[in-house]
C-alpha cells in the first residue's frame, strides 16, 4: 500500500513549522505503511558548502567522527549531517570509507537532509525529532514493503543525485532492466529496490539536461507498471502518477503551500485546509512546482 | 454505547455526531441500530475530516449529513438513506449502495458509486477514474466531468455527465445508458454513440429531474453512449474458443 505524503512552503512565515507540520501528515498515514518510514527536508545551506547525511550503527558516535574529520556534525539518533566544503566532498568520502567503514552516506546536497529507518512512522519521526525541522519544503514516505525486504536500506525516500529525492507508491515492472541500462550509464544504485531505479532514471534524465519537469515527462514513457511518485529537488517539488492512475493522491494549494496526501486525512490538519483548493492530480500529467520560478 | 449525540433543542429527533470526539465506529454502530420505525431521521456528522467508511451500512430511511471532506467508501452499500456530503468525497463513495440518495457536494475520487445496484448518486463537482464502474442498477448525475475507464462493464442504471468524459468510456460494457454532455475522450471497447430518440431524451430528463437540474441544461446538448453488444452474446463461431 504506503503512504506519501509531501509539502512545499509558500508562505516563509512557515518554514518553521515544516517539521511539525510534516511529522503530523507523516503520522496519519502510518496505517497505509508501518514497516518503515523515510523523509528528506530542505532546510539551509550554506554557499560552498554540502551536507553528507551519514548513517551509522545504533551508538554510533558521531561527534567523534566529526572532531576526526575537522568539519561540523549535527547528530540525530542513527544519523547526521556532516556539512563539508563543496570542495572537499571527495576527500571526506574516501576518509570516511577508509576510516569509518561502518558508515553510509546516503545523501548529499546543499540543502537536503535525508533520515529513513525501519519501524512505526510515526515512532521513527519522533526518533529523529522531525518535528524541530525547519525548511522550504519536505517529503515523506510510510513504507508498507512489496517488492524487496524491510530494510532501512528499503525505506524511502531514495536518493540518487545531490539534493535528488524521490519516493514511490506502487511498483515498477521493469525495473531490472531499467536498472541494468543505467547502470551502462555509469549510475550507482545501492539497492535492489524498484523504487531506487525510479529515483536513478530521474537524476540519469537530469543528467542528460532536462529539468525535473521534463525528466518525469520522459519517464511515462521508459518507466512501466504503476506509480504515484513525489520527487524532491534542491529548489522544487514535482508529482506524478502512472496513466491508469492505481495510487490514490490528493493535493491541497493555498497561498501559504502545496500539500501533498495518498489521502485526504494526511491534510486535514494543515493550517487554512478548509478553504484550500482540494484536487486528484490527474492521471500521466506532471506536476511541478517550483521556487525559482 | 460511548456516542456522544447531542439532541438539538429546535428540530425533534435531530441527533449530531461529531467526530472528533466520536469515532466512525460508533457512529455507525448507532445508526446500524435504527429499526425501521425510527424516529431518530435527522442526523449530523460533524468534523470527518476524510474518515473513512462514514455511515457505510445504513439500513433506514434517515436524512444525513456530514460537515465537510470524507474519506473511502462513505456511505457505501447504503439502502434507503438520505446522505448530503458538505465536501470532497474519497474513493468508492456510495460503493455498493442498494438504494436511497447520496449527495457530494464537492468533487468524488475514484470508483464512485461503483457496483451499486441503485438509488441515485449526485457529484456537484468532477469525478475522477472509474466512475460508476461494473454499475448494476444506479443512476449517477455528474455535474462535472468524469475520469477514465467510467461505467466500466455497467451493467444495469444510468449514468449523466454534464461536462467531459475520460478515456475508454464504458468499455466492456453491458446495459448501462450512458449520456455525456461534453466532449469523450475516448470509447472504451464494444461501447459505441447511438441514437437519441424521445424515449432517451424522455429517460434523461427524468434522471436530470431526479437530480434537481432539469431545465438547468439542454437535453439536446447530450450525445449517448451503450454497448455494441458484440462482446457479451455468445457467438457460435467463436464455439471452439470456449
């Protein structure tokens, strides 16, 4: 089943809440997806500078791994966020491979923070104080697991490329192969997730010069089974279901932000909801909204 | 019993529910135990908030009706009952319904009045995909427009939509009637237009009358839409297939 859900702030008067009003959404829909939850927040960056979200064992120390490395640790429960010169991003990966073995990085980017672990959603966001984020936008992901094991690793959102976030309700048919062309194209997937191959297939897209937008467009026609898809980018935030529309979604704009539900109930407690414009995506048409613009 | 049904002062056998401090359970546990004669007919569903399975089940001939967004399969299987719906209206509403009246006041997500076997169903707004989908006896009036795949293999009622139809509109399709005012994107297969003559206009002025809006729009603005009835008869070429 799972459940998605998603935000994107408008308003910077409630950039403050986004944690808290994330955590909320996140919470109802436990019941479509208690096997795991994930979610990846926007918050601030500093020019020149990106944030590595590590993860590492239960007990892992990471202020200890921060102090060996010289740069700034931010630690929240089995992960963190080591901030690092753009310059340096490089180094401090082979350093932490070489001398930390046991610690992932599972996302990068200037403003993108990534937290996913096996678990009670609801259980899981308070572990990683969800609601004490603050940030432009957010998305997240309760997992009710189908087509590969109930690992952290399996969890949502996926991340693929710097500030690249994507997470999934459904399943993809023709993932294998997908998986095997992109590879060819010399992207890293770590899992055997089809919802990965999904996220690689948009950053390989954006690779290749097409916005968000665009790269969603492309993937109605390369991408077969059924999907409804929130992706995350460092400055946007795009929708998109499959054309026979399997995956419920429902959306909620006002001039305060976006939202995002599989169902109505995620939005329900959202500020200014009764006046909001309620709307189904439709089927096959991409959505994307986006601050730059 | 923990409901907490507050009688109104002005209107006898006026019962509110709210649930946020109710659950849906007992609510509709409550209404489950309306005997025929009840005269408990007025009630209000405060605070749904897109709970869902609001008042599935009824059995009585009451007047509902629920402040606000509902979730799945509100009011489904309903027979005899009234249900005004002040809001959005998730998938599946009026799944199954037997007979009675449902009124969305808003929009309805997929599978609306799905497998219903009768009564009428009104959506002010649109309907998203599968609308009607394998209906056995309802009448559905959109006022809006419909998704894909709607009346999909309906069988028996009718179904109205006073703006767009999606694609593959009444595919599979047995004797569902189909009117659309607007533009189809598409027909499904073995569904075909035919003609409009005066028992047909005759049939869909009734069910615009039904729905309150006759006079409201030109019948003669309606194309319709039913089975080709080439897929569903036996056909003794086809012998050795079986």
């Amino acid at each position: 089943m799972c459940g998605i859900v998603g935000l994107f702030i408008k308003d910077p008067k409630l950039e403050p809440q986004l944690g808290a009003l994330l955590a909320e959404m996140l919470d109802v829909m436990c019941d479509r997806g208690p096997d795991s939850a994930g979610f990846a927040v926007y918050g601030s960056g500093k020019d020149g500078t990106v944030k590595l979200t590590l993860r590492g064992p239960a007990g892992t120390d990471f202020a200890a791994i921060g102090a060996a490395l010289g740069h700034e640790v931010a630690p929240r429960d089995t992960h963190a966020v080591l901030t690092v010169p753009a310059a340096a991003e490089a180094d401090v990966r082979t350093a932490l491979k070489s001398r930390f073995p046991a610690i992932d990085v599972i996302s990068t980017g200037a403003r993108m923070e990534l937290y996913k672990e096996v678990g009670l959603p609801a259980d899981v966001a308070k572990r990683f104080k969800l609601e004490t984020m603050s940030g432009t936008h957010a998305i997240g992901h309760t997992r009710m697991a189908t087509e590969s094991a109930v690992t952290t690793d399996g969890a949502h959102p996926f991340s693929t490329g710097a500030d690249q976030c994507l997470v999934h309700n459904g399943s993809l048919s023709n993932h294998a192969g997908l998986r095997r062309r992109l590879e060819r194209e010399g992207l890293h997937l770590a899992t055997e997730n089809d919802s990965e191959v999904a996220a690689a297939y948009l950053t390989y897209r954006m690779r290749e010069g097409d916005t968000l937008g665009e790269a969603l467009e492309h993937s109605l026609g390369d991408l077969d089974g059924f999907y409804t898809f929130v992706v995350g980018t460092e400055s946007g935030f795009g929708v998109l279901r499959d054309p026979i529309a399997c995956k419920p979604a429902v959306m909620a704009e006002t001039d305060q932000y976006v939202a995002f539900g599989s169902e109505y109930r995620a939005l329900a407690g959202l500020p200014g909801i009764e006046n909001a414009r309620v709307f189904e995506p439709e089927p096959a048409k991409v959505y994307f909204w986006d601050r730059a613009a | 019993m923990t409901l907490s049904v507050k009688p109104a002062g002005d209107a006898a056998g006026l019962q509110l529910v709210d649930l946020s401090t109710s659950s849906v359970r007992e609510l509709n546990a409550a209404l489950h135990a309306l005997g025929p004669d009840t005269n408990q007919t007025l009630w209000k569903v405060a605070h749904p908030n897109g709970r869902h399975a609001i008042a599935a089940g009824l059995d009585a001939a009451i007047d509902i009706e629920i402040d606000g967004p509902v979730g799945y399969y509100c009011a489904g299987m309903n027979k005899h009952g009234r249900v005004v719906i002040n809001g959005n209206a998730g998938v599946g509403v009026g799944e199954n319904m037997m007979s009675g009246f449902i009124h969305v006041k808003g929009d309805a997500s997929q599978s609306a009045g799905a497998t219903a076997h009768g009564g009428l169903l009104v959506i002010d707004g649109n309907a998203s995909a599968r609308c009607g989908i394998s209906m056995k006896g309802i009448d559905i009036v959109v006022k809006g427009s419909v998704g894909h795949l709607s009346a999909f293999m309906g069988q028996a009622g009718s179904l109205v939509v006073l703006g767009d139809a999606g694609e593959a509109l009444g595919d599979s399709l047995y004797e569902a009637k189909l009117f659309v005012r607007g533009k189809v994107a598409g027909l499904g297969a073995d569904c075909i237009e035919k003609e409009i003559r005066d028992e047909h206009k005759a049939l869909l002025a009734s069910k615009l009358d039904a729905a309150g809006i006759l006079g409201e729009v030109d019948i003669g603005e309606f194309r319709r839409y039913g089975s080709a009835r080439t897929l569903y008869h036996f056909h003794v070429d086809n012998v050795s297939s079986y």
